[in-house]
C-alpha cells in the first residue's frame, strides 16, 4: 500500500468519526426533545477507507452512552489523525531524499 492510499484510508477514519461526533452532538442537544429519535452511526469498511452511516432509531437517548461514544470517537479520531501525520512525515522525508 502507498503512503498516499494509508493516509487517504487514515482521513476517511477522521472523516467517518466527525460524522458519528455530529450525530452524538444531536443526541445530547434533542435528548429532552419529546419523539426525538436517537441517532445511530454505523461504520463501514469500504475500498479503501471507512463510511459512516447515521440513522434514526426507535430508542431513546441515554446521556451515558452517548458520553461513551463521544469519548470513542474521539480517541478512533486522534489514532487516525496521528497515522495521518506520520504518512504525511514519511511521504516529506521520501521527497527530501528524492531530491538530495
């Protein structure tokens, strides 16, 4: 795999959790809101990368899990982001040695 398709695979993760951050703001914001229905985001394995799916369900929200996914999606956002600075380091170096 190329430096460039691990990091286009580490920005679909970064991508998908910011999907699933917006659906778990909604949660917290509506979570007094009668018939609110509660947002669920699924997460995909696509070719290449990973695909964030949100969708409505019967369920209502609990303040707890939607703390817990939160806390989820933001440590699977930095674990993203840091692959994604360290293809992006790796690619620079490869250049500087291609240039050298």
């Amino acid at each position: 795999m190329s430096i460039s398709g691990i990091t286009n695979i580490a920005l679909s993760g970064m991508r998908a959790q910011t999907t699933r951050i917006g659906a778990i703001a909604s949660n917290v914001a509506n979570s007094s809101t009668p018939d609110y229905a509660r947002l669920n985001t699924s997460l995909a394995s696509t070719e290449p990368g990973v695909r964030a799916t949100v969708e409505a369900t019967s369920s209502d929200v609990d303040l707890a899990t939607e703390l817990t996914d939160m806390l989820e999606a933001e440590q699977s956002y930095k674990a993203n982001a840091v692959v994604f600075e360290t293809g992006a380091d790796l690619w620079e170096m490869l250049m500087s040695i291609k240039r050298d």
